[in-house]
C-alpha cells in the first residue's frame, strides 16, 4: 500500500487546519477545487455578497482588496463552524 497517499488526506486536513488557525486566508481559498470555490461564493451571495464582486472573485479577476475583505469573512465564518464544531465534540 502507497502509504503517502494514504496519509494525503490527514496531511490536507491538518496543512487546512493549521492555515485557518494562523489566518492564512488565501492557502485556505487555494485549497478547495474550483467547484467547491463557486459553491462558497453562491453561499456567500445567498448571505449578501455583492453578486458582481462574486463573479469577479469567481472568475478570479477580483482585485487584492475584494479578495482580502471576501477571505477574511470566510475565514471567520469556518474558524466560528469549527469552533462550534469543536465544542460540541467536547460536550
């Protein structure tokens, strides 16, 4: 058995876990597939998002400030479900 693929996936979630807890924002967003990046957005539009600024971060021509302000409410919002997540493991 390939035993680095079959730690891949542990390694993914602990460089994921670890990118979110030091705010590294932008390897969080590098992180998820292109799919998993629009269905984030769609989430965010149904919360709000400007749907221009959506589809310029989308299509990945946002500008430096857009994608700062987008990422950093992505960030708080997954650091709050883990967060969450966490405390409810501890109950």
């Amino acid at each position: 058995m390939n035993t680095f693929a079959a730690d891949a996936p542990e390694c993914a979630a602990r460089r994921f876990v670890e990118a979110l807890a030091w705010g590294e924002h932008r390897v969080v967003w590098k992180m998820f597939s292109s799919e998993g990046r629009r269905r984030i957005v769609e989430i965010g539009v149904s919360a709000g998002l400007d749907r221009v600024m959506a589809e310029r971060i989308v299509s990945d021509i946002a500008d430096e400030t857009e994608m700062d302000e987008f990422l950093s409410s992505l960030m708080h919002g997954l650091r709050a479900d883990f967060e969450n997540q966490i405390g409810r493991a501890h109950v």
